[in-house]
C-alpha cells in the first residue's frame, strides 16, 4: 500500500518507520526542514529505543522517505494525520488548528479514492470537522475519513506498534475498511483483533482508554498515602488487588502522579469535551486535580525527610523525564519536585541519562551533572524522580561516602527499605513504613 503520513513527531515517525518495515511504502511529509533534512541523515529527533533502526533499515530498503512536499498524496491509497493536538492554553481543550490545518492541505491534491486517517489524538466529532473541510475545499474529492487511535508507550512504541492488543478503525464505509484491513494485514496474520466501530466511537476509545489508565494510577497514589499512614505496605496491597484478573496488575505502581504526553492532556480535553456536551465526569475530573496537587506536594515529603530543615541544603535529584526510555518532560513530575524545592530555598542538583538537554528547556536554575555519583557528592538528600534502569543498582556505599547526610527519597520504590538501611542511610519511600 503507498501510505503517506502527515507529521513526522513522535506518532508520525513511529507509526511511518514501522509501516515501512511491514512492507508499505511510506512517505513522511513535515514541515520542518531542518527536522526532515535531519531524518534523511537517520538522526533521529526523538529518543525511543531501536526507532533509530528501524528508520535506517525504511531508508536503505526505499520504503521510507522523508519530505515537505504534499505532492505525493496524489498517489497514496491512505493520507494519515500524525500531527500534534496539545491543550489549548486557557481552557484546556484539544487545540485542533493543526489537524485542521492538515485537512485543508490535504484536499486539493486529492485524486482517486483515499482513505484520510486521524492518528493524532482527537476529541470526539473531530473526523466529521475533517470531512467537512475536505469537502468544502474539494468538492470533487473521492476520500473517506478514518479514525484510527494510536496506542503507543513512549519508550515501548515500536513494540506496541508490532504487537498491539488491538487495532482501532472508525468507519462504516467498506471500501475505507478494506484498504485499512490491507495495511494492518500483517499484524491481523500475528492475530491482533481489529476492531471496526463508527468514527465517533473510534474517538471515544482513545480518550476514555488513557482516562481510565490516569484513574488507576492516581487510585493507587492515594491508596499509597493510606498505607503510610495505617502502616501497611502499597506494592502488597497493589500485588493482592492486581491478581484480581478484573483489575489486573498495570498501571498499580505507586509514585510521584504521572506526566507525559497523553495523560495529563488527553484527561483535560476529555473532561472539557464532556462539559460541552452537558455532561459532568467528575471521576476524571477528580483525577485531573488529585494529579495536580500530588506532583506539588511531593516537594514537601523531601523537605519532611530533612525535618522540614532544607533551606541551603543540596537536594540531588536522580531523573527528570516523565518515565524511564524517553527524553520526553512534558508535564514530568520532576519539574513540580524541583519548583517545589527552590521555592523552600533548597539548592538543586539532576541528572538524567537522556533527557537532560530537553530539561535544560522547562527547567532553569539548577546545576546540571554527568552521572548518578557526581549529583550526589555533597548533597544532603538524594530524591529518585525517574526509575532508570541505571538507578536501580547504585553503589550505595559510594553514596552514602560522598553525601553529606545520608538520606534517600525513592518516590518510585525501587529499593527494598531495609537494603538501604542496613546501608545506613535514613530511607523514605511511597506507601511504605
């Protein structure tokens, strides 16, 4: 199938690259040059693990180029929408302008029957607004518009691509739902289900998927301070209700409130979305502001595991992205801990094995280290924000040899409490005495 893909951030690329290693052919349109010029080079703009592969194995096949011409939509059985839907500042809305934007390009350069794909994240009614845009501007044109959610993990996309629960397709019109079947095909072989639903519904999924995964994991952060409080153990309790196959043990992992991308977002604009509709869900909406407050007071459990004595003191800070795997900060937990902690006059050290330089961006004001054991030489507490693969076998003899007091704050709980303090080491972690 020739699919070209509109937006090559991180949705368009992944889903582009993968196409291309499934044997379609595949062409990525961006408008920024600089980022295309990059592509072409196989520099990757983004980190995900193996996703630099992937795209150098699309380019040397021919099966995945990269452009900021839209001509060749003109031969493509599927034009997708990959392009960004970030809050709209002040209201919280999806701002849809670009998928708009994307539509109306799109249009004129139609010729044949193609299949228009949203893969952008969209509140529900957004295909209809595509469809009508498309019509409007090329009143000729032979297309159907698609809804087809993405439902990818940063840092476990590629994999999420290849072998996927389940595949998304919003359309009711046949030939749209054949030349779909075509292009997941090799995924339906290795028999991940297809489900066909209307447009709307397509859109609904998606939202009140990462809704319901947002709810989950900030049920399990206020269980997490009542297991402080009562002295019971919150990966026990999370372990005894996760084996409950009607819950299941995902997204049951204690910590800081969750950030990224999707979630924090997506949440807003469904809660937003409901509200135009005359309809209050006041469990999201509970989840947003429950959410809100833990990555602020998170601050707060730092300054209480130094006796609430912090001002001057050296706070090291291990992980800044959102999650381990990504380079990605937006709306990370870290950046509320340490706003937090220069508010109470602390002065901050961080490190991240990725994500520094995307730091550098949201947060100023802080030093900047090279590795787990330079961050904490002289500090007076050492918080863990991110659980890296890398913290989870520190030398803590080192540690402790280097801090000025021996304090760790794991808002992860990637150590056993009584491994660290056998190591000597005051010890605070999430949910846990």
């Amino acid at each position: 199938m020739r699919i070209v893909m509109i937006g090559a951030g991180y949705v368009g690329l992944v889903s582009g690259a993968c196409f291309a290693d499934f044997g379609h052919d595949v062409t990525c349109i961006d408008k920024d040059s600089d980022k295309i010029a990059a592509l072409n080079q196989c520099r990757i703009p983004i980190f995900e693990p193996d996703l630099d592969k992937l795209v150098e194995s699309g380019i040397n096949s021919g099966r995945l180029r990269f452009g900021v011409d839209l001509s060749e939509i003109g031969d493509a059985d599927a034009v997708f929408i990959a392009v960004g839907t970030p809050s709209r500042r002040g209201d919280g809305h999806a701002d849809l302008s670009y998928v708009h934007a994307a539509a109306g390009e799109i249009a004129p350069r139609l010729e044949g029957f193609t299949v228009i794909v949203t893969k952008s994240t969209v509140p529900v009614g957004t295909g209809d607004e595509v469809e009508r845009i498309i019509r409007e501007t090329n009143p000729a044109a032979d297309f159907e518009a698609v809804a087809n959610p993405e439902f990818l993990r940063e840092g476990a996309a590629i994999r999420d691509f290849q072998h996927p629960d389940r595949i998304v397709v919003g359309t009711e019109d046949e030939r749209a739902r054949k030349v779909m079947g075509q292009i997941y095909r090799p995924l339906y072989l290795n028999q991940a289900p297809i489900l066909y639903t209307s447009r709307r519904t397509a859109e609904l999924i998606k939202y009140a998927a990462n809704a319901f995964l947002a709810t989950k994991i900030t049920f399990i952060n206020e269980i997490a301070d009542l297991a402080e409080r009562v002295g019971a153990n919150v990966q026990e309790v999370a372990r005894g209700i996760g084996l409950d196959n009607r819950i299941g043990a995902k997204f049951l992992h204690a910590g800081p409130g969750y950030g990224g991308s999707c979630f924090p977002k997506d949440t807003r604009a469904l809660s937003k979305t409901a509200l135009d509709y005359g309809v209050q869900l006041r469990v999201v909406e509970a989840t947003l502001t429950v959410n809100d407050i833990r990555k602020r007071t998170m601050s707060r459990k730092v300054a209480g595991a130094l006796d609430n004595d912090i001002r001057g003191k050296t706070i090291a800070v291990l992980g800044l992205t959102f999650k381990p795997d990504t380079d990605d900060m937006r709306e990370a937990p870290s950046i509320a801990l340490i706003a937090g902690l220069l508010d109470f006059g602390a002065k901050v050290r961080a490190h991240d094995p990725v994500g520094m330089e995307q730091a550098k961006k949201e947060i100023s004001g802080i030093e900047y280290c090279d590795d787990p054991y330079s961050c904490a030489r002289g500090a007076h507490a050492l918080v863990i924000v991110t659980e890296w693969r890398q913290f989870r076998a520190l030398d803590l003899e080192r540690i402790k040899a280097d801090m000025t007091t021996p304090v760790i704050v794991d808002l992860r709980n990637i150590y056993r409490p009584e491994d660290v303090r056998s190591a000597g080491f005051k010890y605070e972690s999430i949910g846990r005495r």
